[in-house]
C-alpha cells in the first residue's frame, strides 16, 4: 500500500479542482488560458484519469510511520 500522497491520480484532480475554483471563484485565470482550455479539461482529464488507473499498481492505504 502506498501513501495518498504518492498517487498521481489524487494530484492530477487536485490540481484540476485547484484551477477549476480559482477560475470560478475569482475568474483570474482567464486572460492567461485560452478559450478552449476549459473543454480540453473535461475532455482531457477523463483521459489522464483512465490511463493513471490503467498503470495503477498500488492500492492507498495507512502506512506505517
């Protein structure tokens, strides 16, 4: 078992969650990404999300410290 922390899979959302409220809630990032950003993002993450568990060796899970 691996720690949460070390699943790329748990990153990838995080950080697409980051950016999808930041973009919400203060609508900053808009200047700087491109109109189509958005829709690669629902198309995309899907994508990376099914190849991320594809590879998945590990299952999370308590460590011992």
């Amino acid at each position: 078992m691996k720690a949460w922390y070390k699943s790329k899979t748990l990153w990838v959302n995080m950080v697409a969650a980051m950016l999808m409220a930041l973009e919400a809630g203060t609508g900053l990032l808009k200047p700087y990404l491109a109109e189509t950003f958005w829709v690669a993002m629902a198309v995309g993450l899907p994508i990376i999300n099914a190849v991320l568990r594809i590879v998945t060796t590990q299952a999370l899970g308590k460590t011992d410290a």
